[in-house]
C-alpha cells in the first residue's frame, strides 16, 4: 500500500510487466535466450484498498527481434483498475 491507504501504482505496474513478461516469455522465438523490457505506458483508472487484484495479457505483436503486449489489472468484483502496454526487445545469443 502506498502512504494514502490505496494500492501503490508501482504494484499494479510491477504486477502487469510480470504478466506480459510470462506470455514473452511463452512465445519466444527459436533461437532466442531471452528478453527486456524496452518501454512501458500504464494509465491508471482506479484503485483498491482491499480484495483481490488480477491482470490478463495479450499479445498484439510478437516478431522475432520484438514484442508488444496489452494487459489489463482489475481490482476486487472485476472492475478495471489500469490499462498498461509494453514492448520487449527479443534477444539472442552473442
């Protein structure tokens, strides 16, 4: 929780990049060895005190050198608390 009492955006954006990152991960290109965050935008539509908060990614690009990724953080009975997308850099071997 951050100072105010509310859920700190930092967890909510932590929470998102994790997410997209698990799905970067799973579609991976042959060849790859791993992948980096490169940019990230999270817009903030509510907050929580309390209950459970859950987030969904989809892929929107996933190219051999990049990918980009949407999710959503929904707070307690569902209601949309962030919107967030973010790019990965795809990497390989030296």
């Amino acid at each position: 929780m951050a100072p105010n009492g509310f859920l700190h955006a930092a967890s909510v954006v932590a929470l998102a990049d994790t997410t997209c990152g698990y799905g970067t991960r799973l579609n991976l290109p042959e060849g790859a060895q791993g992948f980096t965050t490169i940019e990230l935008k999270s817009n903030h539509l509510g907050t929580a005190r309390e209950g459970i908060v859950t987030c969904e990614a989809r892929p929107v690009h996933t190219g051999r050198t990049t990918q980009v990724w949407d999710a959503e953080v929904r707070g307690p009975g569902g209601r949309l608390m962030a919107l967030f997308r973010c790019t990965q850099a795809v990497l390989y071997p030296r």
